[in-house]
C-alpha cells in the first residue's frame, strides 16, 4: 500500500539515492555536490533549510518531494518552492508522482501558501503535460537566474 508521508531522519540515504537518480534522468549527475550527511543536515539539523515527503511502499521509499519557504512580496503570502519531485522509473504512471504533488499542494494550503512554484526543464516535456494536467500553469515570461557559491564568494568579498 503506498504511503505519502513526512521525511525521516532514516530516510535520509534513500531520498539522497533519488536525488542521485533524478540527476541521472535530467544528464545532470556532474552536477551533484553533496552528499546524504549534507542532506541531513540541512533537513535534519538545529537550523532546517528544507523538509521532504517521500512515497513509501512495502517499506521501501520510492519517491520524494522537498521543498522550502518563499516568500511573494506581491502577496504578501508565504510560498512553497518545490524543489525536486521524483518517482523512481519502475513505479511511474501508477499515480505515485500525483500523489506527491497532492501532498504538497495540501501543505501549501493548510500554510496558508499564496503559491506553490517549481521549475521544470524545457525539453521534459512529459512533466511539463503532468504538471499542466494538475491545473499548473507554464510560465512564459520567466527565466531562472542563479548565482554559484564561487560567484557569491566573488561579490562577498567585493562588499
């Protein structure tokens, strides 16, 4: 039976298992930095940047969500910022990855969220229909920026 449920502290390989799979599935495994003692304690230490749901089934974790506060000045509302949701391949199309979604969008609600927010890459087109099949809506006239941890050093020490 799947469960959607909070995160774990002993989930915290698992979900960093995914991460690394859905590195793999976006060609972005270069990418990855961290490591699960980083995740931890990022989701598990005194100062939390993040929290996670993961999708259980049979005891075994099978997907995740993790996501964080915004904020929307325009509102006046606090956000959630999906940062990654993934399923693993073999249990796709089973209503998993709605499930997740679902579960978010209620946390954002039950918060009092005025906006649940993600970003999604152009040639993943599959997502892009999952996401618009839930009611999302594909923001045209927006474009990600982002600044590195060197390019950050670089202005620090600049200020």
């Amino acid at each position: 039976m799947l469960k959607i449920r909070p995160a774990q502290e002993k989930d915290v390989d698992a979900i960093f298992e995914l991460i690394l799979g859905l590195a793999a599935y976006e060609k972005l495994t270069d990418n990855v930095m961290g490591n699960s003692d980083l995740l931890r304690s990022h989701l598990f230490g005194d100062r939390p940047y993040a929290e996670s749901i993961v999708a259980e089934l049979d005891d075994l974790v099978i997907g995740f969500g993790l996501f964080f506060h915004t904020y929307s000045t325009f509102l006046t509302k606090p956000g959630l910022y999906l940062e990654d949701v993934f399923v693993l391949p073999k249990y796709r199309r089973q209503g998993i990855g709605k499930a997740l979604m679902t579960s978010v969008a209620k946390i954002a609600f039950d918060r009092g969220c005025g906006r649940l927010e993600w970003s999604v890459l152009d040639w993943n087109q599959s997502a892009i229909n999952f996401y618009q099949s839930l009611g999302a809506t594909i923001l045209p006239d927006w474009k990600i920026c982002r600044m590195t941890a060197e390019t950050l050093a670089e202005i620090a020490a600049k200020s």
